[in-house]
C-alpha cells in the first residue's frame, strides 16, 4: 500500500511540475497557454520550404530511371501501376521527404528509387514532398476503424 502513495504522489509531483513550466512566462512575454501555434519553416528532414508548383513540374519530368514519379505513382501520386507501390497522394510531406533522402545517401535501396533520388537536391526533394502532400490523396488513417 505505501509503495501505491509513493507512485500516486510522485506521478501528481511531476504534473505539477509540468503545469508549474508550462506557466512560466516565456520569452517576449506571453505564457505557453497565449502563445500561437507556428508550423517549423523547414521540416524534420532539415529541407528547405518546398514550392507545390516546382514539385509538381518535378514530378513530371523524367528522372535517372527514365521514368517520371508520374509514370509509376500514377497522376497526382493517386494511381500507382502496380500494388506494391505506395500512394503519393496526401502522404505527410516530411515521410516522402525522409523516404527520398534515404533512397538518395544510400540509407535505403530500390532498383528504381533509388537511382531516381541520387540526383535530386534538397530542394527538389522538398518541392517534390510539397506537391505530393498536397495532393488530395486516398489515404486513410485508422480514426473510427471498426473491429
């Protein structure tokens, strides 16, 4: 039994804690609860801001493979030709941006992907994560999934 108040009163002392930090005023003045959600400039990745519309002309264009993202992902990144090939469309922009830099340093391994990333430069990996992102895309996530 003690040992279950020494649990409880050490998980209540941390929240406490944390609320305590949270209130704190942080720098230009506003306390953590006033402050405005800001998306990062830059993602995960370390990437520069990518263009929708220079991603969208990248996406066309035919790569190291001979083959345009297009022309195995489908329009839009919506159709791919085979099934095995992941839908573009919609995906979080920072997983396709990490994905392309894996395939391009060597980290991960394709027989196409991965020559049509070597060349790609951080810009053109950011632009192509932008366009694909901002695809309407058939992607679900699992929210009200049934048993």
């Amino acid at each position: 039994m003690t040992i279950h108040r020494f649990a409880i009163a050490l998980l209540v002392g941390i929240a406490l804690a944390g609320c305590e930090e949270a209130a704190k005023p942080q720098p230009g003045g506003r306390e953590a609860s006033q402050q405005e959600h800001v998306l990062p400039k830059s993602s995960s990745a370390g990437l520069p801001d990518g263009n929708v519309a220079a991603g969208q002309k990248l996406a066309t264009v035919k790569g190291a493979s001979g083959q345009a993202c297009v022309d195995c992902h489908g329009a839009a990144g919506n159709a791919p030709i085979d099934p095995s090939y992941p839908l573009l469309a919609g995906q979080y922009a920072d997983y396709i941006a990490h994905t392309l830099l894996g395939y391009r340093d060597g980290r991960r391994e394709h027989a196409l992907m991965s020559q049509q990333a070597k060349g790609l430069s951080d810009q053109q990996i950011a632009d192509l994560a932008a366009y694909f992102a901002a695809q309407r895309g058939k992607l679900r996530d699992l929210e009200g999934a049934h048993n």
